[in-house]
C-alpha cells in the first residue's frame, strides 16, 4: 500500500527538482529532498533516477464512448479503453458527445465513465453533445449537474458550425447560467465545454454572453481553438481577456497542415505566450475517439479520421523540442490548468493530499511508468493492467 518514488526530477508542474515522493494507497503523503523509511513497513521503491516524474495527464475533451456518424453509422468511432489512456498517460479523462447526440446517449455516457473508474483511472463528463436544446439525462440541465456526480459541466455545445444547432444568444446564455449555478449549488465547475467549428462567427457569441451578461469569461472552456488561423486568431484576443482555451492535439499534424490551415499546437501555444497570455489558461485535450471529420467548403462530406489519446504527450512534447517552452510550462496544458479549469482539487498537482496520479518519463519524454490512484498500469511504457475485456498485447 505504499510506494516511494525515489531521486526523480519532479515537475509538481512547476520544478522542484530532485525529490522522493511518499504515496499511501490512493494519496501524495510526502514530498521530501530524502525520504527514508525504518524497514518495519512493506513499501514499493520505484527508482526514478535520472527520470521526469510529473503529475498524471488530464485530458478533458474525450469521446469515451465513441463517437463520429458523420459520414452515416459506419463512421461510428470506436469507445474509449483503458489501456488506450494510460499507455499515454491519462490519468483522469472528462467524457463527452459530440455531433450523434442520439445514438450516443447520457446513459451510456455515465456508465462508461463508471466502467472506466472501476478499472483505474477518474472520470468525470460533461452532460450534453453538441445539441441545444441540451439532451440532458434527468429532466434539466441544473439537475444532471447537481445530482450525477460524474457530471462536471455541458458539452460540447457547437457554435460556428454547419453541424451546430445554430443556437442563439439567449438559448447559449441561458444553458451557461443554468449550469454556472448548478456548479455552484454541487461544488462543482458548472464549465461549458463550447466545440468550435470552422465559421467566420468563430467565438463571437461567447463574447456577447461575457459582454451583455453577469456571466464571468472563466465559465467557458471553448475547444478547437486551432483548427485553423482564423479562429486562432480571435482566441489569441480571447485569451488574453482571461479565458481559458482549449487546443485539440493532433498525432498527425504533418499530413493535417497539407489540407487545411490548423494550427501546430506547439506553434499556437508559443504565439500565445509571446503575445503575452497567461501561462494558466492554455488547455491542450485530445478529442480521443472523436471523429476528425473533413468537409468540402460547401459542407460536403469528404472524408474520416478518429482522434487519438496519445497526441497529449506528443504535443507537449512538441513544445519543448521545436518551439523551445520550458517543460514546467508546457506540462502545464495538460495537468494544473485543467484541473484548475474544471475545479478538481485533488488533481493536476505534485503536492502533498492530492491523488496518486504520475507519469515517469525519460528525458526526453517517453513514459516507463503510470501511477493511478496510488495503483501501478504501466511498466516500461507497456500496460500491466488492462480493460476488463481488453487482448493483453
Ligand atoms: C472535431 C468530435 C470536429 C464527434 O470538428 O467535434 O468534428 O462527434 O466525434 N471533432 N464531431 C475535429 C476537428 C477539431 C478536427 C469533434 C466529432
Ligand atoms: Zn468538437
């Protein structure tokens, strides 16, 4: 029941530099420069000299049951597995619906998040998909919130897009309130996750809502925002008025920048910083399972990719090799912001009372070991626990 991580160089995010690191059963106990125990109690030492250790990676914009249709039901994505979030050391992941929001539905939603839970990692969703009005699982919005504890926030709720509901400033106002206050009422973020879409209107309507409303910028966690120059653009300003943005990774941004303006995340998040944006506000989430869907300008379906999990570690990965943040900057994106964001208290932290979430890395960033909730799931960068009818490969 307990471990000790010894003489690895600790990113808490920020760096406190070589550190043993004390968890019992599911919790940070002690982080001290030496930690030594009397032998009369059983503990795991994992040696991580000359290794990285940070805090276990939250991805907050995950299809975990799936998702996709666009191009009719064959283009269903697959769900979520567990093996697929530690192996890129995902930690805690926020589940959610995007355009089927039909046939994928709330209920299968809360129970995938719990199957998830019971095989290691914490989840949390957001009650919604794309859809306004919001396709809720109990009878409203403040309801979900208040009474599914799993639920954290609505989303993805699509503006600026030819599959959004084309929602309009009174029906947006009304669900970012209804949901504000029914966080507020449960102790909890009460965010909307807003998906982008490709539009000239880009996040105009989530600046009436902060302009014309009591409504502060930090209730939105608005996602895509470098899915092309235009909109990344507009974040920039956004960004720098105090709202969070979050960047969807891309594991194949290479052949992406041939067919379309996306922006590079490590790019993207370099601009931001230079143009004086708070480190604290950059979130970068995978879209894992969601569909990565291509349409001609006049809307036509062209064709399908589904995101990827790993592209977290990758993109961080990015900003430290091509465009030169410091690695307590950039791991930032995908540990302390979000959970700042989206008010998890025991996550996203080295510290002492936080959850035993952790990513061993090499070097030069590549995981050996995934440490959630205080149990061991990856060994050498190969998982040691699996999905309950996941193939052991
Ligand atoms: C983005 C999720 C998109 C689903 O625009 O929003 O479609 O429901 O699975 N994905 N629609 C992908 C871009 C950011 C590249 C989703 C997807
Ligand atoms: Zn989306």
């Amino acid at each position: 029941m307990l471990k000790l991580i010894k003489g690895a160089t600790v990113y808490a995010p920020e760096k406190l530099g070589v550190k043993d690191v004390l968890i019992a059963a599911d919790k940070i106990c002690a982080v001290e420069d030496h930690i030594e125990l009397n032998g009369n109690v059983e503990v795991e030492v994992i040696d991580g000299t000359g290794k990285v250790l940070t805090p276990g990676f939250i991805d907050s914009h995950e299809h975990i049951t799936g998702g996709g249709g666009e191009g009719g039901f064959k283009t269903r994505t697959p769900e979520a597995t567990l093996s697929g979030l530690t192996r890129y050391g995902i930690t805690t992941v926020v589940g959610c619906i995007g355009t089927d929001g039909i046939g994928r539905d709330m209920c299968a939603l809360v129970a995938k998040a719990h199957a998830l839970e019971e095989e290691g990692v914490s989840t949390y969703i957001y009650s919604g998909s794309y859809q306004v009005p919001v396709h809720t699982l109990t009878d409203s919005l403040m309801k979900d919130i208040m009474m599914i504890d799993k639920v954290i926030g609505v989303g993805e709720i699509a503006m600026s897009d030819h599959r959004s509901s084309q929602p309009t400033f009174e029906e947006m106002a009304r669900i970012v309130s209804d949901i504000r206050v029914g966080g507020m009422l449960s102790g909890k973020a009460g965010i909307i996750n807003i998906h982008l879409g490709d539009s000239e209107r880009c996040m105009d309507l989530i600046e009436r809502i902060v302009d014309e409303t009591e409504i502060p910028i930090t209730q939105f966690l608005p996602t895509h925002v470098n899915r092309n120059e235009m909109l990344f653009q507009k974040s920039i300003e956004y960004a720098k008025r105090g709202g969070y943005v979050d960047f969807t990774g891309n594991e194949d941004i290479d052949y992406w920048e041939t067919i379309c303006d996306e922006v590079r995340v490590c790019n993207g998040i370099k601009r931001m910083l230079d143009a004086g944006v708070d480190s604290g506000l950059m979130t970068i989430s995978s879209d894992g399972q969601g569909s990565l869907p291509i349409f001609s300008k006049e809307g036509e379906y062209l064709g399908i990719g589904v995101g990827k999990a790993s592209c977290l570690l990758k993109e961080v990965k990015e900003c430290v090799e091509r465009t030169n943040i410091p690695l307590e900057i950039a791991v930032k994106t995908i540990t302390s912001n979000p959970a700042d964001a989206l008010k998890l208290a025991n996550k996203g932290r080295i510290a002492v009372g936080k959850d035993a979430d952790f990513v061993l890395l090499s070097e030069d960033l590549v995981i050996d070991t995934v440490i959630a909730k205080g149990q061991t799931m990856v060994v050498g960068g190969e998982p040691i626990v699996w999905g309950t009818f996941e193939e052991k490969k």
